[in-house]
C-alpha cells in the first residue's frame, strides 16, 4: 500500500467516524429517554471500535452498589447490582483510563467466573470512566475476548463516548430534577386553589349566615321601633335612611358572598350555578348571555365544577366589562368522555400573546389563573381572538362523575 492510499484511507476513516459521532450528537439532542440514549452510545461504540463486547455501568446515586445499565454483544444477561468496592478495588477511582490485559488474572477465578466477564469470555477489558463534577458516576466498557490491545484511535472514540455518556447523563438528572420541580408547582398551584377556594367557602358562609342574619335582625328592630316610637317627620326620613343603609348592606354581603362562592354550586352542581350565572349578568348588566348545555348528567368532580365555574366567570367578567361585548354564547358539553365548555363572545377582542403584559385592558392575571385551573384538570385550554373580532374560549377537561351533594368528600364537614 503506497503512503498516498494509506492517508486517503485514514481520511476516510475519520470522516467516517465524525459523521458517526454527529450522529450521535444528533440522537441525543433529540430522546430524553435514559435508557434509549445508553443505548445508542453502546451501540455505535461498538460498531467504531468492533469490540466484542460493550456496557455502561453506572453507580446508583447515594448508595453503595452499580448496575449495568446496558450492554451489547453478548448472549449472557450480567447481574444487575453487585457492590461498589469491586470495580472500586479493581480500578483504584482512576480518573483516567484503565486497561486490563487479562481479566482472569486481575481478579480471584470465582469472582471472574460468576462476573460478566467470565460468561462472556472477555480477556482485555478497557474502562472509560464516566465522570461528573469532578467525581466517577460509571464507567463504558469495552472488551474482547482476545488479547487486545488498545490502539490510540480506540481509545480517544471510547473517551469521548465516554464524555457523551457523562453529558447523557447530566442532562437527564437536570430534565428530572425540572421535571419533578414542574410537578411539585403544579401540585402547589393545585393545593393553592383548593384552599383559595375553601377559604371562599367559608368567608361566603360567614357572610351569608353571620353578617346576613345581624343586618336582618338590626332591620327587623329598627322596624318595631319605627312602629311602636312616636317619630317626627325628620325621626322618621332618618330612620328610613338607616333601613334603606342597612337592605343595602344586606344585598352588598349578599353580592359579596354570591361572588366569593355561591351557594347554588355546591348545592346544585355546575349545570344550575352557570344557568343563574348566565341569567344573573343579564339583569347586572343588560346584556344577552345565552346558557346551552347537553350529555351532562348529574353532577361532576367538586374540583371540575368549581375550575370551570370560576373559568365562565372569569371570561364573562371579561367579555362584558372590558370586551364590552353585547352577546355572549357559554356552551358546555358532554363528549364521550370529555367535557367541553365553549365562552364565545362578539366583543372587541384582544391579543392573547400582549395581554399577559401590564397595562392590558384584559385581565392577564385572569387568563394565567384560567391556565392554571385547567392544567390542575389535566386539560386542555384554548384561546383564539383578535383585535375586534370577539372572543371565544375553549376548555376540554375530563369527564369524571362526583358525589351527589357536589362536595368534596376530602372537605370537612
């Protein structure tokens, strides 16, 4: 072989082995799935280096064992967890490579002989230490079953599979650790709106049985009084003043407590609490707010039918007073096994994407609380509107049945 041919030959190689490890690179970026990438480093480690053999074991964080995670070439399934301190004795924590001639004389034959290593026949043996923040997570393996000696090639490959394998790894405990941080938001948003929601309940209750019943009792002895007292005329426009104070201060609690949590959703459910909401801003507000609702039998989830609930308040509250709407349409649902509740209105609309900014005629608080009830559900939400086009709001959650009375039987009481 003249020089000439054997330099394309070493070009081709390389390139060879640069488009493989793109390739990689590639695969990585794209599957967030552990197992699956190991896989694919396993897999092309080999075929760069046609070793026989091939694994990665890792460490189990905070503990004292290492599992092979996955290997390939061999017909024998090796142990899944043995003690740390062997590879430890073996290798010495070497940060660097460490390259073994001859397994049989490295280790005692019955540790060989009930090891991987002996199942599978393997002699020359190398260790790719898998290392993160300064400390050894695993090691990739190869192995041959004959005496092999490691060329500069193979060990500058398996080195970087090896830094792959670290960076693998990395981004996976980061995906993890914001994947369970996005768990326990949202189960801290969850939490947060239950108790919002109790804590509406009951302020409702108090206001409704408590402040209710004392301005109905001060009214009742201002009437005796007025009845039985000897009243001149500006006695008794005062007197008349204090009453029409006080009914006003009745329909203000009233308001108040049908806001905070009206009565008629825990007592009847979702499909009479959106009827008389719907008929409620018609007379507060003089507009059309047509109710149609179909395939819902019987009440929901208590947390299905409050989130959609506070979620047609919430777009009514928006269509009327800041989308000035004339006609809102509110649709609910049954599909299947999926609800559905529709909010349509012909107001001036807006741009969802600027309205999360300040200033907004909308209520971008609004619609992050509309999201976060929503995501609570599992569910979907969708809004489309324009500049003078109108609005229209759809919520698909699923379709659970809840108790007959509508509460919730983790509430007290």
């Amino acid at each position: 072989m003249t020089e000439r041919k054997r330099l394309e030959g070493e070009q081709a190689a390389w390139f060879w082995e640069q488009e493989v490890l793109g390739s990689i690179d590639r695969q990585l970026a794209s599957v967030v799935d552990l197992p699956r990438l190991l896989e694919i480093i396993v897999l092309h480690a080999r075929s760069l280096t046609r070793a026989d053999w091939i694994g990665i074991l890792l460490y189990q964080r905070g503990s004292k064992r290492a599992q092979w995670k996955v290997i390939h070439g061999g017909g024998q399934k090796p142990d899944d967890v043995f003690h740390k301190e062997y590879v430890s004795d073996l290798l010495k924590e070497s940060l660097d490579p460490v390259f073994i001639p001859d397994m049989r004389e490295a280790v005692a034959q019955s540790v060989y002989q009930n090891s991987v290593f002996g199942q599978e026949g393997l002699l020359s043996v190398g260790w790719f230490p898998i290392e993160l923040e300064g400390k050894i997570r695993g090691y990739l393996v190869a192995g041959y079953r004959k005496s092999h000696g490691f060329s500069s090639r193979e060990i500058r490959l398996l080195g970087s599979l090896a830094e792959k394998t670290a960076l693998t790894l990395s981004n996976t405990y980061l995906y993890e650790n914001l994947r369970r941080h996005q768990e326990e938001l949202e189960f801290l948003s969850s939490a947060r709106i239950q108790a919002q929601e109790e804590e509406r309940r009951r302020i409702a209750t108090e206001l409704h049985d408590g402040l209710g019943q004392i301005l109905t009792a001060i009214k009742f002895n201002f009437e005796i009084l007025e009845d039985t007292l000897p009243l001149k005329d500006d006695e008794a426009r005062r007197f008349d003043n204090a009453k029409k104070l006080i009914e006003h201060a009745m329909r203000e609690a009233r308001d108040i407590s049908y806001n905070l949590r009206p009565s008629i959703l825990d007592d009847f459910g979702l499909v009479s609490a959106l009827s008389y909401l719907a008929e409620h801003m018609c007379k507060e507000y003089h507009r059309e707010v047509v109710f149609r609702t179909h395939g819902i039998d019987g009440r929901l989830e208590p947390q299905t039918e409050t989130a959609l609930y506070r979620i047609a308040q919430e777009a009514l509250t928006n269509a009327i007073k800041h989308g000035q709407a004339a006609h809102v349409d509110i649709q609910l649902v049954g599909i299947e096994k999926v609800v559905r509740m529709i909010v349509e209105d012909d107001g001036v609309g807006f741009d969802p994407v600027a309205v999360s900014g300040r200033g907004s005629a909308y209520s971008g608080i609004g619609l992050v609380s509309m999201r976060e009830r929503v995501r609570s559900l599992l569910g979907n939400l969708d809004i489309e509107s324009h500049p003078g086009k109108g609005t229209t709001i759809v919520v698909e959650v699923p379709l659970t049945t809840g108790e007959q009375d509508g509460k919730d039987p983790n509430t007290a009481g």
